[in-house]
C-alpha cells in the first residue's frame, strides 16, 4: 500500500484565502449528476476546492448537499460526470445495467485514504476504544508501524480533548466527544481534504460548540475542509468559500460576506431570511 | 439537601459498575438451603442405589466424556467455520450464494438432527461401500467408521443454526460502522475482516453461548449410530447390570457438570468483549 504524503498546505497559509486560481485544486467535480431511481439529487454539479479552501456547503434540506459530500469520495457513485483528487480522474465506468461503478477499486481506495471524512453519526467503530479506532486505519490500511501510530493518535486525541478518554469505548461517551473522536480519526491519515457531512446535526445543542471550537482551529491552521453545515453563523465564520445548492444545482457560490450581505438570486435571499 | 460528606468519599465510576454485592459473603442463606438439599440428595442416592458398577466401568466412562467433549468442541469450531460465509452470503452475497446458503440452513433448521444422523449414516454411509473408487482411497479408512459420520451431521447442524445467528449479527451491524471503513480506503476484505465480522461475532455471543449448550445435549444421539461418546457407554452399563436409575442420575450429573463448564467458559469470553449492550 503507497502511502502518499499529503503536500503541505502551509505554503500557501500565507497568503490567506487568496484568489482560489493561484492554488492547486485539491478535489474538482465537473457536472456531476446523481439519481436514485426516478429521482435526480444532483442536475449537474461543478466546484473547485483549492488548498486551503475550506468550503461550506449550504442549502435546504434535501437540497443535495450531503450527496455531492459523498460523490467526492464515492460513497455515492456519481450517475455522470468526473471527479477530481488532487488532479487524478476517479476511473467510473458503466456496468450491464448501465449504471455507473468503480472502474478501479485499488484507485478509489488510494484516493480515499486521501480524504479524511467526519459523519453526521459519528460511525466510531464501537468495538474499538477511541485509540483504536484512531490507530485502526494509519496501522491496518497505511501499513504505518503500531508504535508511531500510537504516539501519533495519542497527540491527536489529546488535541481533540479526549485524551484521558483514549482506552474508553464510544458507546460511553457523549455524542460531542464521539464527533471530536471521529474527527481525530479523520485526521490520523494526514487527509488532503476534510469532508464534514453535517458534524454537528446529530447533536444536542449544548454540546455543538465543543465539536465546532475543533473544526474551527483545524481551519485556523489552513487544512483545506469542505463542510456540508445548517450551522450558517459557523459556515460564515470559518469558511473562505459558500456554496449554496438549490434543487440539485449550484444556485449562487462566493464569499461569504457576498452570500450572506448581499445574496443575489431570490430562492438565496429567501433561504438566508428564513434561517434568521 | 446539603451535603456534609466531602466529595472524595463518593463512589467511583469503577466502584459503581462493580456488582451490588461487593463486601458481602458468599453465604446467602438461600445459598446455605440450596446446598443442604444437594448435599441431602447426592447422600440420599448415595446410600439407597448401586454404585458398585462405577469400579468396572470408569475407565470407559472417561473416554466417553471425552469423545463428548471432542465431537462438541469440533463440531463447534467447524460448525461455526461454516456459519460465517453462510451468515455473510445471506446478508451480501449475490442470489447465486444467497439462495442455497438460505435454503441449507432452512432444511437443516427444519429437520431433526436425528433424522439427518440416520440419514446420512444408515442412507449415504450404506451407498459408500458400493463404490469400488472409494473403497480403494484413503477416504475409505474413515468412511466405514461411525464417528465422521457424527462429526459432519454434528456440525452441518451448528452451522445451519448458526448461520442464521450470524446473518442477523452481520446484519444487524450498523451501516454506518461499515461506511466510515469503506470511506478510509478499506478493502472489502480488510472491512469484513477488521470491522464487521468481529462487531457481528460480538453481537452474536449471548446467543452462541447459548446455542453451544443446546449443541452439547445433542451428541448423545451419536450414540444411536454406535459412537460411543458418554451416553454410549451409560446405555452399556444399563444393558449389562439391569439398573434403572443410578446410571441415569450419574450420566445427569455428567452434563451437568459440562454444562457449568461451559457456562463458565461462555462467561469469561463474554467479560472480554469490549463492548456490552450497543
């Protein structure tokens, strides 16, 4: 197993959320579409993310953004349409049925160990204590040493908080230390890109902050991050970049003064008045 | 309410999750009862039945333990061996795997294993001879004995229950658990082998404990086709010496005793896994 290591983005934190063209395109999705069924989430999709971008994905529900998250990493296969890791075409090719698929299994699951993903639900493995589940993939899909991957994980959890916490099994812990454990986990494969599908909705408010308070210092640092959120104050603060989807397309994307003071098409400024 | 006691003095995480009885002797009095009245009867059978046979047959008696103890644990392990791709091909296989795994533990689960013993012993096992090709191969040599006919009908038994145990567990794993391997860059073998088959063998433990109890009380029908495991033996002594009940009440306190074994070795896997009650 190649283990690739991951181009620091700190050149580039220099110069701040510049000009995205300047920067290389970590993950690039061009018209992409997705149906299930009858029913076609995504009408064609195109977006850049830069290193450094952290990029917010916002919208009704519904609206497509968790699927296009997932199309990223081919949790959800892409029914047309070419995605883009660090300039490498993910190969998808149609089987008997015509539907799409995987063309090469060793690719996606290269690119994916690549691209650290934080679920709405946590999904720490409960059979796994939380240095487990964060030594799980350096040890067993990177091939790293144990001893490295230990020392690595311990340095992670005890950025996350949950140091202490790091022989206890998930099913003990409050959902805000699972999403920061999942988080720590996410970070032990030196991910190119962070994929947030909606990290905080499966939370009791009171413990949102502690889980936004890590995204947002893994922001502060320049990690590029791509965040599918509700939390709209949060996705004005930390992202550089607004996407706002509506119905399965691109309504209107910019930064996020522009989106959230000065939002141009309609269905835009109606989304941005309900949420107020 | 104020609280005069410093905090220190509150109970642990770790003392709480200790069993309640903590500090308190082990002779209850429902405890002392039970005993007597065990005591009372094993001197009562003691004094009013025929042992003098056990002298004879004791040597026998161990080895029929033994051939129990051996055709229980191999049935378990290949039974269970067998049960893990008939689980998964019901869960995840294609229909081509899916159908015949369903309908094999469907027909096994709904006959009796004793019909399958004879089955396969009194019906193949008589067709075998008959084949010059098999009379000459090493095959031959354990074909015309009576125990591999035991083992196989034994554990095709635990793996058609048991298959259908492990298709709930594999089911039953959360979708999510799976998706986050699959996100890391796990391969399909490496997430069956790292996440899910060890969460749906956890998740399966109760009930396999219970079901390598109910599989210890099935290997006495071997005995119905010459296998002579501890029942075999206990049906011997009952042939030569007339007795009724004495050996009976022996070959009782036998599997009891297996049974509280197992148990105990049920209990101590059980406390090992990582997880309870998710």
């Amino acid at each position: 197993m190649s283990q690739e290591t991951a181009p620091s983005p700190t050149a580039d934190r220099a110069s701040g959320h510049a000009t995205g063209a300047m920067r290389e395109a970590v993950v690039e999705l061009v018209d992409v579409h997705k149906s299930f069924g009858q029913l076609e989430v995504l009408k064609g999709i195109s977006m850049t993310s830069h290193v450094g971008d952290v990029t917010a994905i916002i919208g009704a529900s519904g609206s497509g953004k968790s699927t296009l998250l997932r199309c990223i990493n081919m949790l959800e296969i892409p029914s047309s349409g070419t995605v883009r890791v660090h300039g490498e075409e993910i190969g998808l090719r149609r089987n008997g049925h015509g539907e799409s698929e995987i063309a090469d299994r060793r690719q996606i699951q290269r690119i994916r160990t690549r691209l650290g993903m934080v679920f709405q639900s946590f999904n720490l493995w409960q059979h796994m204590t939380l240095r487990d589940n964060v030594i799980e993939v350096p040890i067993h899909v990177l091939g790293r040493k144990r001893d490295e991957a230990i020392r690595d994980a311990d340095a992670l959890l005890e950025r996350v908080g949950l140091f202490e916490k790091r022989d206890t099994f998930p099913a003990y812990l409050s959902g805000g230390q699972q999403q920061r454990a999942a988080i720590a986990r996410a970070l032990a494969i030196n991910p190119d890109v962070m994929l947030f599908d909606e990290p905080t909705s499966a939370l009791d408010p009171e413990l949102v902050g502690e889980v936004l308070t890590v995204i947002r210092d893994l922001a502060s640092e320049g990690r590029t991050m791509i965040l599918v959120t509700h939390e709209m104050s949060f996705a004005r603060e930390v992202a550089n970049r607004v996407i706002f989807l509506h119905q399965g397309l691109v309504e209107e994307e910019g930064e996020p003064n522009a989106i959230f003071n000065h939002p141009k098409s309609e269905r835009l400024q109606r989304f941005i008045g309900s949420i107020r | 309410m104020t609280r005069t006691e410093p905090l220190e003095t509150e109970p642990g995480l770790a003392e709480l999750a200790r069993p309640a009885t903590r500090g308190r002797s082990w002779w209850q009095p429902h405890r002392i009862v039970l005993l007597v009245v065990s005591v009372a009867l094993v001197m009562l059978a003691a004094a009013t039945m025929r042992w003098d046979w056990l002298v004879e047959y004791w040597p026998q008696i161990l080895i029929g333990v033994w051939r129990s103890v051996w055709l229980l644990v191999l049935s378990i392990v290949l039974g269970f061996l067998m049960a893990v791709p008939l689980g998964l091909a019901q869960v995840a296989g294609p229909r081509i795997l899916a159908l015949p795994a369903r309908g094999f533990c469907t027909l096994i689960r709904g006959t009796p294993l004793l019909l399958q013993l004879w089955l396969l012993y009194f019906g193949v096992g008589s067709l075998f001879p008959t084949i010059p090709a098999i009379r000459q191969s090493f095959l031959w040599d354990y074909l015309r004995q009576a125990w591999p006919y035991a083992l196989f009908t034994l554990t095709i038994s635990f793996a058609g229950y048991e298959g259908e145990v492990m298709r709930g567990a594999f089911a039953g794993v959360p979708h999510g658990e799976l998706e986050a391997g699959r996100a890391y860059g796990m391969s399909p073998f490496k997430l069956l082998r790292r996440i899910w088959l060890p969460r749906a063998f956890f998740r399966a433990l109760p009930t396999l404990g219970g079901e390598i109890i109910m599989q210890l009380k099935s290997t006495p029908l071997a005995a119905t086709i010459t296998v002579v495991d501890v029942y075999g033996v206990i049906a011997q002594v009952r042939q030569d010496t007339y007795l009724v009940y004495a050996p009976l009440l022996f070959l009782a306190g036998i599997y009891m005793a297996l049974t509280g074994i197992l148990v105990l070795l049920v209990r101590v896997v059980e406390s090992r896994v990582p997880i309870r009650g998710v």
